[in-house]
C-alpha cells in the first residue's frame, strides 16, 4: 500500500511576501552518489510531499534532476507553480559573461523557465575540482574581493529584472561581507544558505540574517555525515551522537535525525537534508511536519553549540592565507 504524500509547511519570503517551503531536499551527493540515483530521489520525495529542491551546477546532476522534474509535472504529479527550486552559480563562473551562461545552462538542464532562488555558491571565485583532496588548491585563488562579488551581483540582479529568477541570494557568506551587500545591492538578498546544525549554530549570523528579511537556508542540518573526506578532520563532533539530542529523540520514539529537523524548524531556519533512501527522505520531512519541540526542548539544544564548523572551505584558500579560518571573519573583520 502506497503512504500517503505529506503537506509541507512554508515560511514566509519577507522581501516578497512568497512562500517557501520549510524543507527542501539537498541534492550534493558529496562526491559519490550518481546523478541517477539523486534524480531517483528526487522524485520519491516530490511524490511524497517535498516542494523544494536545493540544486547547483557544481553537483553535476541539474540535467538529471531537471529531467526527474519534468517527468513529473508532465504526469501532473505536481505543478511547477507548487515548486521552490533554488539554483547556483560555481566559483569559476563569477565573470560576469560568465555567470549569466551558466544561469542559463542551469535553466535549460532543469528544464525550467525560471528558478525560484539563485544563489551566489562562495563568495570567492576560487575554483576546485570535483572529488579533489583537502590539499588542492586553486593557483589563481584570492581573497574576497567585493567590487568584482558585486559585478556578480549585478548580474543576478538582472536576471530578477528578466523575470528568469524569483529571488536572489547568498551562500557561504559572512556578517561584514553580508553588510557590504546589503549596502550596495539595488535587489537584496532574500535567501542565504549556511551550514547549520546543533554543533554549528552561528547565532549572531543567522540574528544579522533574520533582522535584516534575509531566510537562512541551513545546510548539514544533520551534522553532514556522508560529507567529503577532504571535509573530515579529527575534532568533529557528531550531533546525531549528542545525549542532549539522543534524550529527545528516545522521548519521542524517532531518530535523532529527526530532533536535529524539528531543532531547525523551531528556530525558522530551512534545512535542506540530502538523502537518497526512501524511508530517510519520509523521516526527515515527517519531522518537520510533526509536532515541534517544545520550548524547553529547543532551549536545551541551542545549549549544545560547540561552534564545530564542519565545511571549513580548505580548498578555497589563497597564498599566503593562514588556513581555513581566514576564510570566515571570525574576528568580524574581512580578511
């Protein structure tokens, strides 16, 4: 007997006053997951209730995803209008010429005639291969450089003004580099994505998100643990494996999966879990359709922080950087 498709809840676009959905399926199989079987994926969770995809060029799957997509608004499983699909644009494709091509290439892979969310992927334009290892480095990486982010910028402004893209946004970014936009953007952004979980809070950037209209997309929102070996380091921390997450999760009979979503959710934030098993992609949006936490409950968990960033951005590094933390102005300056 075939379950029944789950109602996702929204959260409201303060800049526009649209609707996105509170969860999105993340489609980055970090470097090991076929574009079929992400596709595959996608369409269980469309069929089973999810309305927003996170996509970007640089997964290397946006033609299969799109052709998942398709297939299922030519069978009327779902209107393109009940879609939120959010797309980005790669580090090496910032020059302006660039950046609209690959737009455009990323319109035409996903079939679609607009996106609903383009985001800037890093605000570097320093370049890595797929499945590269911590030590590749870019020979023509630099640090931030905010007059050629904002000729990027300007770009997806443009493609607002055409009507090609709904939204525009940030990733990756950073409260001073986050000021500087916001100052000298004609369309602000209405989305930024972040790594986010019970071990990675980043409370004063998702406070500066929130105070100025911007909705913090969470990415990892589980503690990533099928990332990239190059992202793996021996001081990581396993949120799944916290007794503060654990307690909850026994409490309410699920996995702890499920705490650290309904964690998210509590706090407005939209977490974007990728999975390609069946019965893990049901869980997740189950728990952000389900009850909340109760107040107590999220109050406990955002006492676990442990500030443990987990996508430190090594290969974005440039000569005569430090290491990975000059990347993240953890001082509040830009380095």
């Amino acid at each position: 007997m075939q379950e029944k498709s789950l109602h996702t809840p929204y959260l409201t676009v303060p800049l526009t006053g649209a609707k996105i959905p509170a969860i999105g399926l993340g489609t980055f199989g970090s470097d090991h997951v076929e574009p079929r079987e992400i596709a595959d994926a996608v369409k269980v969770a469309i069929r089973m209730g999810y309305r927003h995809i996170d996509c970007a060029s640089v997964y290397g799957n946006e033609k299969q995803v799109g052709q998942a997509i398709a297939s299922l608004i030519a069978e009327q499983v779902v209107r393109r209008e009940d879609l939120w699909i959010t797309g980005k644009l790669w580090n090496d494709k910032h020059d302006p010429k660039d950046a609209r091509e690959s737009f455009l290439r990323s319109l035409e892979d996903l079939q679609l005639e607009y996106l609903d969310l383009y985001l800037i992927h890093w605000p570097f334009p320093n370049y890595h291969p797929p499945k590269c290892s911590v030590d590749s480095r870019s020979p023509n990486a630099i640090p931030y450089d905010h007059d050629r982010y904002m000729a990027t910028w300007r770009v997806l402004e443009s493609l607002v003004d055409e009507g090609l893209v709904r939204h525009i946004g940030s990733s990756n970014m950073t409260v001073p580099k986050l000021g500087l936009l916001l100052r000298d953007c004609r369309i602000k952004p209405a989305c930024n994505e972040l790594e986010l979980h019970p071990h990675f809070q980043q409370p004063e950037l998702v406070r500066y998100c929130k105070e100025h209209g911007i909705v913090p997309i969470g990415y990892s929102p589980l503690g990533s643990p099928g990332r990239p070996e190059r992202d793996r380091t021996t001081d990581d921390t396993v949120d799944m494996e916290d007794p503060v997450i654990v307690g909850i999760a026994q409490k309410y009979q699920v996995h702890p999966a499920a705490i650290c979503l309904k964690w998210a959710a509590k706090n407005g934030h939209v977490p974007i879990p990728f999975s390609t098993k069946e019965k893990n992609i049901r869980a997740n949006l189950e728990a952000v359709c389900s009850d909340p936490l109760t107040e107590d409950e999220k109050l406990a968990i955002d006492g676990i922080d442990r500030g443990c960033r987990l996508i430190k951005g090594h290969v974005f590094l440039w000569e005569g950087a430090n290491d990975w933390h000059d990347l993240w102005d953890e001082d509040g300056t830009i380095t």
